[in-house]
C-alpha cells in the first residue's frame, strides 16, 4: 500500500504531502484518462500481472484501497 | 509477424485503386473551393463496399479481416485525391459502426449498422467540447436518467460529418464523482426532441468533410439509447481511437506512395540547368527521405494491423504508427511542394491542398503531443 500511494502522490499529486487511501482519485481529478494508463503500467511492471480492459473500472480506481484490493486479488494464482 | 498479402488482398486494393481513379475525382478542386461533400462519391464508395469491409456480414458488411481493411483503405488514399471524403467515410466507420458493432445491442446493431455500411444513412462521432479536447475528464455534457428517458444537455464541437448526419455516437457524463470512468456512450437520431446541429465550421484543409456542433438543450433519449455499459464510455471512446488512428492513416499512407510517385515524375520530366532536378541531390535527398518516410510509415501500420488481427493490445502501437505516419505525411508534403517550387504552391497541382489536409491528421483523433504523452505513458516515464 505504501508503494502505491507513494507513487501515485509523486505522480498525480507532488504538491500534497499525502493522500488518504478512501480518497476518491478519479471525482477530484487526481487520475484522470491519461494518468490512468501511467498507473496501470507501473502496476503491472511493479506486481507482475497484465489488467484487463475490464480491469478499468472505477470499483478498481477510484481509491487507494481499491486499487490495493484490485492489484492483491490480479496476483492471486 | 506476417505481413504478408494475398493475391486475393493485392487485387482487391487493384481494384480499390481503380475504382476511386476512375469515380472519386472529379471536380476536386472546384469541390474543395466550395467546401462541398460529394454524397456521390459517399454513395460510390458504399456501393463498392467500402464502409462495410470489416463488418460482419449479417449487418451489411463483407467480413473482411483488419489487414485487407487496411489495404484496401490505403488503396482509396491511394486512387482518391479527395482526402476529405476518405476522411469523412473512416470517421464514420471507425468512430460509429465500430462501437456500435463493438459495444451496441443487438437491436442497435439491426438498426444501424446496414444503413450505415449501405450509405443510406451518415453518421457523426460527437466527443470534443468547447472546454475539453484531449482532457476527457473535463466534459461538461451531462446525461441524466428521469423516468424512461435520458436528459443530455450540453454542447460537442469538431464534429466530423455533422451537418450531413443521420445518427450520431455522443458521450455524456453521467457520474461526476467517477472522473473520466463516469463518462457513458449514446447513440442519438437526427431530429431527437432538444438537439440540434449548429451552422458548419470552416477550417484549412479536409474542406470536404463537413463539421459543426452538436448542441443538447435538454435532450430527450430514450433508455434503450445508451451505447455500452453506464459509465463505459472510455473504454467505447478508447476502442474507437484505436481503430480510428490505424485505419484512418492507412489512407495517407496511399497519399503518400501517390504524392512520391508524382514528385520522381516530376523530378525526372522537369529539366534545369540541362538536366532533370532529380539530378541535383538537394532535389534527390527529398525524394529519398519522402521514401523512407512512407516505407517506415507502412511498416509501423501494418504492425499495428497484424496487432489487431491476433487480438492483442495495440495502446502503444497505435500511437506510435498514429504520430509517425502524420508527422511524415505533413513533412512530405512540404517537400513534395518544395520539389515543385512556384507549381507546387498553386492550386492547380493539388499539393497545397495536399497539405492543408495533412496538417489536420496531427491533431484529430487525438494530437501529435498526445500520442507522445500515451507513448511515455506505456513507457512508465
């Protein structure tokens, strides 16, 4: 969790100190359709899965904790 | 990867070739003056099956796979000089039939995709705004659901094909507190209660395509109006440009082998100096770089076609084929100008207007620094 939010606050948001994971990152602009395509490929290199297109939802985006949940349940075999 | 064509494939764009040399030209650069669609020409090329080739036959379309699709679009290029008219046919191809087919329900599909691959009806792709081009997440167009009907209200602009249209692909917010993936398809009929075309827009090149805004003032659609999933917009709109900046380009691509072909012509017919301009390299080099620019450009392309064909995710590949092929197309026509001195810059040579036409494929479906930007992206940069 603490490498995701780091680079999604050093990507997205480098003026902020933190973001909080129940944050919502696609309503407040955060992540927007071209950021998405940044964070789906650092998720992938990083935790060595391949997302979907019906991966790119916002039940798997719109927070933090939701994109953890999203990338532990791509990695389970 | 097989790049391979077949007789089949090679014949088929023969007869492309023939067909839009023989049908498709025609009072071309009177037409470009007035800014005039050639319905036609819309009509011929839908008679000779272009805008069906890759859609399935039980909707009007010939079945055919991406790789003769691309070919036999690069053979339109090649035998059209009216890029306009190519220009609104793969609008309408890649940016309405292919989400509907790709999204759409089977009653949406029944109804407009044989209309639509037959020419009988024209159809528009409405997703720019005043305030949002490359920024989907900024759209102001908002959908609401009331009872059995969907409430649009807002305006798209740039639309392609849009004084001419019969249907037309639009997309709406529908849930703000989900940016970008709140974004939702529609599928919206001319003469829909609340909507309505505004007065054409002119611009530099592609003057026979015609375009204008789409304005919704409390717009009345049905439920059953909505292309997709709720909040699927994105991945219709994304799937549209993938298409769209492949195919599209394919008929530069013909552009390109015809305009080289006419600048070797010229630099071997045209003397200075007692002998032909090809002679002097300054001449030459040009010739030489437009070349490789266009052998480049349909390697990148037909990549990107076998891509497509094997399935596989093209993000990456389509905007780098979309960002070479337009930049080498721009660059070559101003070459292409260049080796014609004063002829080339007269309307009569048709290479200005060559030009015109190609600066506009930098910055539809999606600009040169956006294509950039999703390359750095896929590159983790």
């Amino acid at each position: 969790m603490t490498e995701i939010h780091d680079y999604v606050r050093m990507e997205f948001a480098p003026e902020r100190a933190s973001v909080a994971p129940d944050e919502n990152l696609l309503a407040q602009g955060i992540v927007d359709s071209l950021g998405i395509l940044k964070l789906v490929t650092f998720l992938e290199q990083r935790f060595g899965f391949e997302a979907a297109d019906d991966d790119l939802v916002p039940e798997n985006f719109s927070t933090l904790e939701m994109i953890r949940d999203f990338v532990e349940r791509k990695r389970k075999p | 990867m097989d790049l391979s064509f077949t007789p089949e494939q090679l014949a088929l764009r023969g007869e492309v070739v023939k067909f839009a040399r023989k049908e498709l030209n025609a009072g071309l650069v009177e037409r470009d003056h007035q800014q005039a669609f050639s319905r036609e020409g819309w009509d011929k090329c839908a008679a000779m099956g272009i805008h069906g080739l890759p859609f399935p036959r039980e909707h009007g379309g010939s079945g055919a796979d991406v790789l003769t699709t691309m070919l036999a679009m690069e053979g339109l290029g090649y035998g059209c000089r009216d890029s306009g008219l190519i220009f609104a046919i793969n609008a309408q191809m890649w940016a309405v039939q292919m989400p509907i087919l790709n999204f759409g329900t089977e009653e949406q599909k029944r109804r407009y995709l044989p209309r639509l691959c037959g020419g009988e009806w024209i159809g528009a792709h409405g997703m720019t705004e005043p305030g949002s081009g490359s920024d989907s997440s900024a759209l102001a167009t908002t959908a609401v659901r009331r009872g059995h009907r969907w409430i649009l209200n807002g305006t798209k602009t740039f639309v392609t094909n849009a004084p001419i249209a019969d249907v037309f692909v639009v997309f709406a917010t529908t849930d703000r507190a989900r940016g970008f993936m709140g974004v939702t398809g529609f599928v919206v009929e001319k003469g829909a209660p609340g909507f309505h075309v505004g007065k054409p827009i002119e611009k530099m090149g592609l003057k026979t395509s015609p375009m204008a805004e789409l304005v919704f003032e409390d717009c009345e659609l049905p439920l059953d109006a909505l292309l997709g999933e709720e909040g699927g917009g994105t991945r219709v709109f994304s799937s549209s440009m993938e298409w769209e900046r492949g195919c599209l380009l394919a008929s530069s691509l013909g552009a390109m082998e015809r305009q080289l072909e006419t600048c070797v012509d010229y630099a071997t017919n045209r003397r200075q100096f007692n002998r032909p301009i090809g002679k002097f390299q300054s001449v030459a080099n040009k010739i030489v770089d437009m070349k490789v620019r266009l052998e480049t450009s349909r390697l990148l392309l037909y990549k990107l076609a076998w891509l497509k064909s094997a399935g596989g995710e093209a993000v990456i590949d389509a905007a780098i084929a979309k960002l070479h092929l337009s930049e080498s197309w721009v660059q070559s026509c101003l070459d292409a100008i260049q080796i014609h001195g004063g002829y080339g810059y007269t309307t009569e040579f048709e290479l200005e207007r060559d030009l015109r036409d190609a600066i506009a494929g930098r910055i539809y479906s999606g600009t040169s620094e956006i294509q950039r930007n999703i390359i750095a992206a896929q590159l983790g940069l």
